[in-house]
C-alpha cells in the first residue's frame, strides 16, 4: 500500500505560510499560461533555506519543496486526463519557485530570476483526471553559480500513486553577463 502524505513528507518540513504563499503568487503569478492553474497550484511545506555562505551561494543540494494543486478541465486532453503540457509546465514552474525560494544577492537573482532551462525530460506513469489532487514535490539535486539540477515528482495526494516525473537543468548568470544575453 502507498505511503500516506504524512508519511512521505518528512516532519521536519516548514508548512508554507502566508507570506509564502502570497510569495508563490507573486513569482508565478506573472505567467499568462494556464492561468486557471495558477489558482490550484500553492506551496505546502519546504525544508528550511540555508544562510547564505561565505561565497554568497546557499548550500541547497537535496533540499525540497512540496506543493499542491487541483487538475482542472482547462489543462486536460480530449480524454479528460492532465495534458502531458500541463505536467512539464507543473515540473517547470514548481522547480523553478525552488529555485527562487532559495536565491540570494548576487546568486541565482537579478533579470534571469530563477535561471532559464537548459533541459527538461518527463516520464508519464499514470493518468490524472479532472479533480486529483496533486503532491509535487521538487528536490534540488545538485545547484552551484551557474548550474542546477532539479527533480520533480508528481502523484496523488491521497495515496502516493506517482504519476509523472521531471528532470529539469537550469543555468544562471548573473552581473554583466546576464544583461549581454
């Protein structure tokens, strides 16, 4: 039997406030795709951001983000199941918030907020129909000053039944090489 939410979320996880939540919006909230999305989709809990380092960089490999969101019918196929669209925007948007969740002066910030990716590669297990709910949780695997390397992972809320997974690299540049791009 799958693992219940609680017991794949570990306790050591911040629920997501208000502020950051309100945060979430303002960051995703510039995006005009799937904007009926956007109002089912919210953080739930994080793990806690690192101070910033000696380097002006956080130590972030294997820190997670979890959010959530409701399937509605303006991101289905014609068979009434989650668009495969829709999931690499779900990877898209929520690793990228990762990202910005953990940004700091000089890192990962400026004009190229979040990084621009470089790559994203989906695997689709199991439908998802209008009303599921979903749990995305998104695992900085490996981050540094100009590359990151991000995971998300798609399943139902309820009973853990995976059913999509992203593998997305981004890459940053930040100061005078950001305004020459």
């Amino acid at each position: 039997m799958p693992l219940s939410i609680d017991q794949q979320i570990p306790a050591d996880m911040l629920p997501a406030t208000q502020e950051d939540k309100d945060y979430f919006d303002e960051v995703v909230g510039g995006s005009h795709f799937a904007r009926d999305f956007l109002d089912v989709l919210k953080p739930y809990a994080f793990d806690l951001v690192p101070a910033v380092n000696s380097r002006g960089m956080r130590r972030v490999d294997g820190w997670k983000a979890v959010y959530e969101a409701t399937v509605t019918k303006d991101v289905t196929n014609f068979f009434g199941f989650m668009h495969g669209a829709a999931h690499a925007w779900l990877v898209d948007t929520c690793t990228s918030a990762a990202i910005v969740q953990n940004h700091a002066p000089g890192f990962w910030d400026g004009q190229m907020l979040g990084g621009v990716s470089v790559n994203l590669d989906m695997q689709y297990f199991n439908p998802a129909s209008i009303g599921t709910r979903l749990r995305i949780i998104v695992t900085i695997e490996r981050i540094n000053s100009t590359l990151a390397n991000l995971r998300c992972d798609i399943s139902e809320w309820d009973t853990g039944k995976r059913i999509s997974s992203g593998v997305h690299t981004k890459a940053w540049r930040g100061g005078k090489a950001a305004a020459a791009l």
